[in-house]
C-alpha cells in the first residue's frame, strides 16, 4: 500500500486531465540518472501490486515483475513493490474494489471478465476481431490498434475512472486467441457439441457458430477438466495456456487465418493511491511502458514459438481452421461487429470504423518497420526473428518504440 508520500517543492503541476500529488517533473525521454536524481527529496514509497499470473514463471509473470524492479531501480530504491501473484489479494472480479480500498496500489485487472461493468471496453474487444490472427504481423496489430484506441475512447476511459482505476496499460492481450483441444477437431464435425471454454463475452457467439457449447469450467480447474473430458476444447492466449499447462492435455491447437477470435485482455491499472503519488513517480510508470509493453510482446510471439514445438511433443500439432470453419467464424464476427454498431453506450459504427483505420494504420507501420510473415503458425519456430532470450528484447524495440510514442507519450502525467 502507498506509504507517506513528500516531495520538494509546493506548486502543483499543469496535469492536463491527470490528476498528481505534485512535485517537479522530467521531460520525455529521461535517463535513470536524471531519474534517481530527481527522487532524492521523495519519501519513501510502498505500492502493493497484484500481478496476472500465479505461475511466477510465466511470461507475463516475467513482464509485471521486470516492471515493480525498475522502478525500485529507477528511483534509486525509493519505490519499493510489493510483488502478490494472481489471487492471493483478491478475486479477478474484486480487483477494483480492493484498488479503491487500499489493498492494492497496482494490479492487472481482466477487464473483459465484467462485461456488464465495462460494456464500452467490451464492444471495442469485440471490434477487434477484425484483426486477422497471423502469427507475427496480427499480433504486433492487434496490440498497437488495440492500445490506441483505449486512449483513443472518452467512454472507455470513464468506464476505468468511475469504479477508481487509472490506466496505465489497457489493453494486455498476451496474444492473438487460440483454440486448443484434447483430441482433434479440424472441421465443424468435430467441434460439434464440444465443450469450449471461453475467456470473453463474445466467445459464446462464435463457439455456438463453431457448433460447440460454451462451459463455465475456470481457468484454475481447466487441465483436470481435459483429462477428465468435461473440457474438450478452450479459447485463450497461447500464453495462458502455456503457463497452465494445458498443452500437455490438449495439443491440438487451431489458429483462425483471415478472421481473429475475439481478445480477452486484461489492463495494468492503479488505484486510489495514483492521485497522491508526486508527479516524477507518475512519469516514471508511464515512462516504463515501453518496456513493458516489450515484454508483453516478447511473451505473447515466445509462446507461439513454445506451442508450436509443445505441441509436437505431445502428439498434437498447431494449425489453422479449416476453410469451412473460417466461414462460421466469420459469420459469427460480422454478427457481434453489427452488435457493436448498435451499442447501447458509444458510437458503435464509428468505433468499428476507427478500428479498422487503426489496424490498416498499424499494418502499414509494421511493414515500413520491416516486420513481415515470412511462414505460417505450423513453422513459427522456424523463421521467426526474435530472440527467445527475454532479456533481449531488441526485435521489437521498433514497434514498441513506435506505440509508445504515438499512444502512451500523449498520456504521459505533466
């Protein structure tokens, strides 16, 4: 939780819409020297953070941890965090009651789990589904349409600040959606009846397009559910599955080509505490984006790789829908974007419009940036570039570096 929190100087800065506690500020593109230096006059901070994995070595375990440690060493030890793992503070669905209450500072927040309560960031993950669900080019796009147009929805970012979360990175999808199963299903004969779990609202639309039912089995009970053929088949990131294990039960996994699963993603936010940090503790969270959002990328491309070779291993293998369940998947999509045009809480046409201006944008940056799909899902591992090493990251510091600058430094706290 925040500990007393001073900082020299008196004057509270122009915030520009973001609320801050004060204090001097750093421009844009800081060092950690200029950083450490400008926390010498700040008291000691404590911030509690509830991470999005319980498996201390998943991806995105690595990602929130690499966050909490640079900034203890950004400002010179005097933001100390508190590192709690998924579920052992409180429920996904309490995350905002506890930011609210104190007994969280930080927390990834799965925000598509409360459509009810996020109904405009639900219809915008719906619109998403235009992304198309290639291994490289699609993940890189629908990360970067997906962050730029959070910021870029009045209606998304009151839905966060009514219930007393402030975004810091709003849209972690820890990759493009797969379906993976516990025996084959390569055509709509086999999908039907399956039981399918699904992670997102508009799940259930497209696994009853897929002609499966949607199970309530939870991410905690999922690998025993396999074994024991309650589950036949799940909708999640490759990510997700990985760090659950869930490929040891359920190698067969199918990728859509022209069409995407709709995301089910998750946000890093921080609670009431945000408004009493001094402004430089602000700027350097909102400066550690960039390498967050690395991180982010790093995990959602290495698990791609991870399951293409794990599922060989365990006599599976990755591949693509066939042709005929493309088209059902389609079908399902052009149902829930006519969905999003009639929402109830945003312009749902625009929204839809807006979406697909942002991915053909992002497209088009990653090709000028020099990322392109060299192969298909079933020979990831052989030519992507990247490297498997975390700590080395440099594959993707130009589109990360591209986003940061375009969607995150204009929400940058002043």
């Amino acid at each position: 939780m925040l500990a007393t929190v001073a900082v020299s100087g008196c004057s509270k800065a122009d915030s520009a819409g973001v609320d801050n506690s004060g204090g001097k500020g750093l421009p844009p593109g800081a060092t950690k020297a200029q950083y450490q230096a400008a926390f010498e006059d700040v008291e000691p901070i404590e911030l509690s953070f509830q991470v999005a994995s319980s498996n201390p070595e998943a991806y995105s375990s690595m990602r929130d941890v690499e966050f909490a440690q640079s900034l203890e060493e950004w400002s010179n030890g005097k933001i100390d965090v508190q590192i709690h793992y998924a579920g052992a503070i409180t429920e996904p669905t309490e995350t905002p009651d506890a930011l609210v209450d104190g007994r969280l500072d930080l927390a990834h927040y799965y925000t598509t789990y409360e459509p009810n309560e996020m109904p405009a960031f639900v219809d915008l993950s719906d619109s998403m589904v235009q992304v198309p669900s290639t291994p490289l080019v699609g993940e890189l796009v629908l990360h970067a349409a997906f962050q730029e147009m959070v910021f870029r929805t009045p209606e998304i970012i009151e839905e966060f600040e009514d219930r007393g979360m402030h975004v810091l990175a709003p849209a972690s999808s820890f990759g493009v959606t797969e379906m993976i199963c516990n025996s084959e299903r390569g055509s709509l004969a086999d999908l039907e009846n399956a039981q399918i779990r699904g992670n997102a609202h508009a799940h259930e639309t497209e696994i009853d397009a897929l002609g499966g039912t949607i199970s309530s089995v939870e991410l905690a009970e999922g690998y025993e559910a396999f074994q024991r053929g309650v589950l036949d088949c799940s909708l999640q990131a490759p990510a997700t599955a990985e760090s659950a294990g869930w490929l040891d039960a359920a190698p067969h996994v199918y990728f859509p080509r022209s069409q995407g699963f709709a995301p089910g993603p998750g946000s890093l936010v921080a609670g009431a505490s945000w408004d009493q940090l001094p402004l430089v503790a602000q700027q350097l969270m909102s400066d550690r984006m960039k390498e967050y959002m690395s991180a982010e990328l790093y995990g959602a491309l290495q698990s791609i790789d991870d399951t293409v070779v794990e599922t060989a291993e365990n006599g599976g293998s990755a591949q693509y829908l066939d042709a005929e369940s493309e088209a059902a998947l389609s079908r399902a999509n052009e149902d829930l974007l006519a969905d999003v045009e009639n929402s109830p809480v945003l312009a749902g046409e625009a929204l839809n419009a807006d979406v697909a201006e942002s991915i053909h944008k992002w497209t088009a940056i990653t090709d000028q940036l020099g990322y392109t799909e060299d192969g298909d899902v079933a020979n990831f591992d052989d030519w992507y570039q990247g490297s498997a090493k975390f700590e080395d990251r440099s594959y993707l510091e130009p589109i990360t570096n591209r986003l940061h600058e375009e969607a995150f430094l204009p929400e940058r706290p002043r």
